[in-house]
C-alpha cells in the first residue's frame, strides 16, 4: 500500500512506521519445514522492500489516537496523520501454552513450528532425527495466519517419512481447537479425506494448553476433559491473536481485530482509516492472498476518500491457500465470504495436481518480491474473469 500511494501522491507523502530490518515472505516457511526452500530465500532487508520515496520511521506503534489523527511511538515519537492504513498482522502467543517456549528454544525437544524464522528449520530436522514412534500437530482454538499451514505440516510429513522409509513405525496425529478443519465445507471435505487416506489420526476441538517437555508429551483441553498425548516429535501451530498496542485503542472490537466495513475496508468510525490482513476483523482467513485482494479495495477507496467522492471498491471476501499436500502436489482453495468456491483457473482446484505446486513453490515467490511489494498485484481477479470469460465473477457478485 505504500508502494501504491507513494506512487500516485509522490515523495515524502507516505510515512511507515515498521521497526524490524528484516522483512519475510512468510508463505514460504511451509516449504522451508520441508527442506524444498532455505530460510534466506524467505527474506529480504526491509530496506530494500520499502518504496524509497516514503520515509520509514524505524520504531514500533505503542498508543493509537485516532479520535486526534494521531500515533505514539516506543521512542515516545508522536506522529500526525491525516489518512491512515493499519495494517499490522498478528501475534503469535507462544506463552499461552506452558513450556511451548522452553520446548522449541530446547534443540532436542522434538518441538518446532513452522510459523517462525526462529523454529521453522527445527522442523526439517526433527523429521531428519525421527526414527519411530508419534509425529504429532496441533492448531489451536484462535484464528490463525494461514489457516492450512498446519495441515501442510502434516501432509509434508506424512511424505517425508514415506520417502525415507520411516512411515511404517510413525503414529500421526493432527489434533485442531476448533470444530472443523478447514473453513470452507468445499474444500473441508476433500482435505479431510486426504488426511484420512495418509493414515492420519483427526482430532476437532481439542486444543494444546501445556507442552510437558521432561515427559514428551502434550497436554490437551476439550471441554471440561484434559488429555495427555505422547510424542516423539511435534510441530505446534501457536495461539495468535492481534498485537497488544491495538486492545487499548478504539479503533477495535471486542476481541481486538480492527473493526472495518467487511465491503469497504473503512473503519466504521473513522472514516479516514482502513484496514487490511490479518489485524482486521473481516471475516475470511487471514492470508497472503486476501490482502492482495484487498489492496486494490483499499488504495480506490482511501483515493476516493482523499478527493472526496463516493467509495467504488466492495470487497467480496476473496481469500486463497494453497494446500501443499507433500513434495509434487497442491490443492488450491479459493473462496469467498460465502465459503463457496471462488477459483481462478478453468479446472477442479479441489485435486491434487503438479502444476499448482510449481504455481506455490515457483510463481507466488516471484509474484510477492518483484509486484506485490511494489504495489502491482491486486490479486488473480482479473486472471478469473479471463479465464472464466467474466461468468463467475459475476455470479457471486450477484450472490
């Protein structure tokens, strides 16, 4: 986004205030897990992804002041604004779960997740070290980024243990805090039967609330009954939630998300803030792939906002994962607010194929560094309607 409005309102007119130096293209820490990619192909210095015509301030958001147009800063900067975009994604909660931090800081505790630079590569190596006995994964009971990354997990392990002969004497165990495992019933389905057909043991709504490292194994809760499930290896999918520096500001809901308009993107108060990813309340998963739907939504509507016009943009909840389901295949989801199919290409998205593989490890790489961080890609909308001779598109439009 700061790409796009540096472009159009030119240099100096676009603050962004980000205090980290590096900057990772996180969809691809599935693929890292699995040894198909390294770390360093994730990441890049912030100050090469950043539009250099926008100043950066180097600092971290700890007061928002939206009723005064303004922010203050950790170093105790304050910085006014006039037209604002939130877009800070979420937190990953490692605490919420006793001794999940001790046991992936331990290199020997057989304990990794995929959703940190930090842990993701312990991943690799605790299927590398796994000789036999319980390879175990867990999502917990809160929206997540990505919500199919820990199925990923599973189903790249499930083959890597296939391939090195290790299968046979492996037990894997996929336990979710929530009640279904995929959001939309369409794609639910088929994943489901996927696991179910690699032997994979399915657990709903239990969820991980202690990591016993010295015993090897996980405590779950479901309900009132507590459960202890032993593992050789395990990779945990951490609680998330919004960062700490929004709950106290007005800007958001009861549960902390930004509260915006799920068509608009514009904040339901404040109608010169936005928001976009995963720190919004917008009811769709929160990945990669949504916020490049939305980006267009929200560079016409601020735009339209700053010239005083009526709002063009309606979001329709487009939001995509591509399910990774070992070291050749992926399923592409595609869907909308509706959880009905929304796909993009002239073909059963719901199968196992080659060609959407190359598409995730391949492709999406190279459309995220070189378009969509320099604000040109608004997502395969446009690919859909050629493809589809625009048919689709406006049938759910309708809908």
């Amino acid at each position: 986004m700061a790409a796009k409005f540096t472009s159009s309102l030119g240099k100096g007119q676009v603050t962004i205030v980000e205090p980290t130096d590096t900057h990772y293209y996180q969809p691809m820490f599935t693929l890292i897990g699995g040894g198909m990619k390294t770390l360093s192909q994730s990441r890049r210095p912030m100050k090469q992804v950043l539009p250099s015509g926008a100043e950066w301030v180097k600092d971290k958001i700890v007061s928002f002041d939206p009723d005064n147009n303004r922010v203050r800063t950790q170093e105790g900067k304050q910085i006014e604004y006039e037209y604002m975009i939130v877009a800070s994604g979420v937190q990953m909660y490692y605490e919420r779960v006793k001794g999940l931090l001790e046991a992936l800081d331990d290199p020997d505790s057989g304990v990794s997740t995929n959703y940190s630079p930090h842990y993701v590569e312990k991943t690799l190596k605790n299927l590398q070290r796994f000789q036999q006995g319980n390879a175990l994964y867990t999502f917990p009971n809160t929206p997540i980024k990505c919500g199919g990354a820990p199925m990923k997990a599973v189903l790249i392990g499930d083959e890597y243990l296939r391939k090195h002969g290790k299968r046979d004497v492996a037990k894997l165990t996929y336990c979710t805090g929530m009640g279904a495992f995929f959001p939309s019933p369409f794609y639910a389905e088929k994943i489901q039967n996927i696991l179910l057909g690699r032997g994979v043991e399915l657990h709903k709504n239990k969820t991980l609330v202690e990591v016993d490292r010295a015993g090897k194994e996980a405590v779950f809760q479901s309900g009132d009954t507590t459960e202890r499930i032993r593992y050789d290896i395990m990779h945990v999918t951490p609680p998330m939630g919004p960062v700490p520096e929004l709950a106290t500001s007005p800007l958001v809901d009861q549960t902390g998300y930004v509260t915006v308009d799920k068509a608009t993107l514009q904040h339901v108060k404040y109608s010169n803030v936005f928001a976009m990813g995963d720190c919004s309340n917008l009811p769709t998963s929160k990945t990669a792939a949504a916020v490049a739907a939305q980006c267009k939504i929200v560079y016409d509507n601020l735009g339209a906002v700053m010239t005083h016009k009526a709002l063009p943009q309606l979001y329709n909840g487009y939001t995509s994962c591509p399910l990774v389901t070992g070291y050749s295949k992926c399923l592409l989801a595609e869907f909308d607010y509706t959880l009905k199919p929304l796909e993009t290409f002239p073909l059963d998205q719901s199968k196992e194929r080659s060609i959407m593989f190359q598409l995730k490890k391949e492709i999406m790489p190279l459309l995220y560094w070189q378009l969509m961080l320099r604000g040109y890609w608004n997502g395969p909308g446009v690919f859909r309607n050629m493809f589809h001779l625009g048919g689709i598109m406006k049938q759910q439009n309708r809908e």
